[in-house]
C-alpha cells in the first residue's frame, strides 16, 4: 500500500480523473460513437512522400517479425493473438510493415481489408495508442498510392472516432502526444475540423510542456526522442505539401523540430548510436541519421545545443565520448520508461562502446524487466540490495532519487542524489575528464553496516578481462581501470540486450567498497 500511495501521490488529477472514467465507460459498456458521416462527398487524398521506410516486419503475406520473434498464421489472421506479450500484439496492429520498402499494394491493401473483416472481434487493436500509430500508416498507405476506397475510409473513420472519445489522458505523456499526431494526420485526410481543432490544442499544449528547454523529450529516454520527432516531421511534411490551414502551425512545429534536433545531434555519439538508457532499444526508432537527413529535406535548420534541463551531460575528447546522468526521474507523472539509474553513464572509446548502459529486452510485466529497471543494471553504485529509485510493476516508480546538490564546469560534474535518504545515506559522484583519462570518485556520507557496489558494464565486444589486485585491463582494447578503496573486485557476466528479446552474455565487474570509491579509467 505504502509502494502504491508513493506511485499516486505525483499523478495529476486529470490522470486520475480519467482513469476512474474510463473504467466506468468500460463497465457501463459505453462505446457506441457515430461514425456516420456521409463519405460518399467527393473525396480528394492528400499528397504524400515517405522519406524514412519502415523496418521490414512482413515477410510474406502471412509472416511476421516483431521484438526478434516470428510468426506465420495460417489461413485465418488472429490480430489478438497475445503468444509473445502485448507489445508484439500492439506491433501486429500497428501496420508499420505498410510503410516498408518490400511490400506490394496488392498485399498492403489484403492486409488492411483482413483486419477490416475482423473489426468486431478487435481488442488490442482498438486500444487508442495502436489506432493512432494505425491511422498514421494506412493514411500514409493510402494516399502515397492515390487509394480512395469508401469501406476503407469508413473503418478509419470509425476507428478516429473511438480514439477521439478515448483520448489517454490517463496516461499522458507520449501517449497523448501520439494520439495528437495521428488526429491530425485524420483531420487533413478528411478535412476534418472537430479532429483537426482537437489535435492541434493537444500538439500545442503537450509539445510546449513535453519539450525541455535544451530541446530533450521529457520522458528523458533518447529512443522515444527520436520516435516523437520523427512524427513531429511527418506532421510538418504532410502540413507543407498540403495547403489545408494557414494558421501558423507549421512555424510552430518546424520550431519543436529544430530543438529537438539539438538535442539529438549533442546526445548521439560519432558512430551514430544513441545512449541506450530510460527504455531505449535497437531496432524500434528511425536512426539518428535517418532523422537528421529528413530534417535536412525538410529544410529544418538546427544549432548545436547544450544539455542542461534533461539531466544528462556529454563530454567529448580526442580519445573518447562519455555519457551521464545526473538528472531526476522524469516527468514526476508519468515515469513509465524511468529506469533506476542516477549517475549512469556510458563510455565510447574511438567511436566504439566500451562502458555501456545493459539496455532493455522486454517490456513484460516480470522479474526481467523490474532487473532491468533496477540499479544492479546500471553503471552506478547500489547499497545493500536496496535499489536508488523504486521501479515496480512494468512502468511504475515509487520512491525515487532526487538530485540534491550540482556543480559543474568544462572538465568535470559533481552531483549528490538522495536515493538512500531511508537508510540516511547521500550518495556523491563527481566525474572529472581529462585528455586521456576519466576519474570517478564516488563518497557516502556516513558509513553504513551496508555492502556497497559499483558497477562496470562491458560492451560484448570486450572479450578480454586481466584483474590483478585494485587494476582491471580491458586487454583488447588498451584500457586500464585503477580503482583506489575498493575492498574487493569480481568479475562476472550480465546480459547485455541487443534488442526486445535478443540478449548476449557480457562482461562486468562489481567492485565492493566502504564509504569511498575512486575509479581511473585510461584509454
């Protein structure tokens, strides 16, 4: 109860709100919305070029992959079928494969009318996070193609409907931002005014809120960055070849964009990654590069920015890129991709990871996932078993660090978190970089009966660990870790995700100290 009163205590009222009318809508069985406007009007599609093709998940008429795990239905499609979890279900009724390079209209349109035929036996599929990201497809579908089909059109129709009545403002958060950008893809092909006045007061006011002053997503994870402002510019590319509106929303979106590039570029490292922390998987978003070069056909212009307002901090030298966290959980309302890991940090070493975040593979609701969330998988410190921030069911935080002191120059970051306040304990990291060299120094403020630990995780690559004594060698790769008040080291495997349910074994190690650490990474 305690774990649940810490969970509810940051909702908004709204959250609340619509969290208790939803449950009542759906015992009341409240859901009959009219879709009957008269499409039989003449109806004009829209223009559209895709510029980023999907990921190919169809692969044949009846074969699909999704989270690195695949599927072949027989003759009758089941779009409930829940074998692999609820994301790869969400993921079958997205229709994102309709937007991938190798597939035929012949197919995508088999697809869209299967699913069509099957609409009353929907259930996740009629959820409104997978209408919105299915409405964004078959209208991209449709209209690259030049398709006016009426039973087509009226089934989206319908399916806007539910999603206009559902919007998820239980949730918020990116949630709600999709359901924005999807009416609003619904409002341009329909020329819609009741979906196009809704979504542009959710674009406005969830933008403005969701966007940080240093250009981050607020969710704090670079994955769904990269998802937000990749539909942020489909928004911009079908409002620009679509003379519907004249009413500034371009300008206003182009202005997002452009922060929101900031931020990215300062955040992604030279080979192209992204820092793989708060939920972020390979495989799910466009790339970086991907999103800088639509920008560019856009003709978005971008500065180099500084991240201040996310919590996150990157320095780049000759040698190396180092990545790290010295933020708070984020936004207090709704932390779902929130991980357990303040003063996590990431290390490339000449454009390779070397020190990495141990990512995701699931978004199951099970021990994977709370160890995946957890400290333990975090290039952090954890005393006794007890985790900084409390992560609990999936998506859920409790007690949570807070950061209670920052200091900052051009050459080093010293922070102190609250994490342990229960056990009476701050915790203060500092980082300090020089040319050729990385200092860790980490302190309690008071000893503790406790068994401290900091973690070290390994990229795969790294095959090769010589310890001898407080010196660990990374053997391969020419880099040398000298640890000063460690009280033992040891040397162990983790798995390190390489996606939704792809995992690798890996190297880390897990030094055991008193009250101070202090760690010398060489390269």
């Amino acid at each position: 109860m305690i774990k649940f009163l810490q969970t509810v205590r940051y909702f908004k009222l709204k959250q609340v709100y619509y969290q208790c009318y939803y449950r009542l809508k759906a015992v009341l069985k409240i859901g009959n919305y009219n879709s009957a406007r008269d499409l039989n009007e003449p109806f004009q599609s829209i223009i559209w070029e895709d510029f980023v093709l999907s990921e190919n998940s169809l692969l044949s008429t009846n074969t699909f992959e999704f989270l690195n795990i695949r599927h072949s239905f027989s003759e009758k499609f089941d779009w409930n079928l829940n074998d692999y979890g609820k994301l790869w279900t969400y993921n079958l009724n997205y229709f994102d494969y309709l937007n991938q390079e190798e597939i035929s209209l012949n197919d995508g349109l088999f697809l869209i009318q299967k699913f069509i035929a099957e609409n009353d036996s929907l259930k996740d599929g009629k959820e409104p996070y997978p209408i919105s990201l299915r409405g964004i497809n078959w209208i991209k579908f449709l209209s690259k193609h030049s398709i006016v089909d009426y039973d087509i059109n009226k089934a989206l129709f319908g399916h806007y409907q539910i999603l206009f009545h559902n919007l998820e403002y239980h949730l918020l958060g990116n949630h709600l931002l999709e359901n924005g950008f999807s009416l609003f893809f619904g409002a341009y092909f329909f020329k819609d005014e009741v979906l196009y006045k809704k979504a542009i007061k959710i674009l406005k006011e969830e933008l403005n809120e969701q966007i940080l002053k240093d250009g981050a997503h607020f969710e704090l994870s670079p994955m769904y960055h990269q998802i937000v402002l990749y539909r942020l510019m489909e928004c911009i590319n079908l409002s620009h070849h679509n003379k519907w509106k004249e009413d500034g929303i371009e300008l206003f979106l182009r202005q997002k964009a452009s922060k929101m590039l900031s931020w990215l570029e300062e955040t992604t490292f030279s080979n192209g990654n992204i820092p793989m922390v708060n939920d972020s998987a390979y495989g799910i978003a466009p790339t970086s590069r991907q999103i800088f070069d639509y920008a560019e056909k856009l003709k978005l212009n971008w500065t180099k920015g500084q991240l201040t307002d996310s919590g996150y901090r990157k320095f780049f030298r000759s040698k190396y890129e180092f990545f790290l966290d010295v933020g708070n959980v984020g936004p207090d309302y709704q932390p779902g991709h929130a991980h357990s890991d303040t003063f996590n940090f990431e290390m490339y070493v000449s454009g390779r990871p070397v020190i990495v975040d141990t990512g995701i593979s699931t978004y199951e609701k099970n021990r994977l996932r709370r160890q995946e969330r957890g400290t333990v998988s975090h290039n952090t410190v954890q005393v006794g078993n007890q985790d900084q921030t409390q992560v609990w069911g999936g998506f859920r935080v409790a007690k949570r660090a807070r950061i209670v002191s920052l200091e900052e120059g051009p050459d080093y970051v010293k922070a102190t978190h609250n994490g342990y306040s229960n056990l009476g304990i701050e915790h203060t990291r500092s980082f300090t970089f020089e040319p050729s060299r990385v200092i860790i120094n980490d302190e309690l403020n008071k000893n503790t009966m406790q068994k401290q630990s900091a973690f070290f995780h390994f990229h795969p690559s790294v095959k090769k660990i010589d310890l001898n004594q407080n010196l660990v060698e990374l053997c391969n790769e020419n880099i040398t870790i000298k640890f000063d008040g460690a009280i033992g080291i040891e040397i162990g495997k983790y798995n390190f995700c390489k996606g939704f349910n792809l995992r690798e074994k890996s190297l880390k190690i897990i030094v055991s100290f008193q009250r101070n650490l202090n760690a010398q990474i060489e390269v």
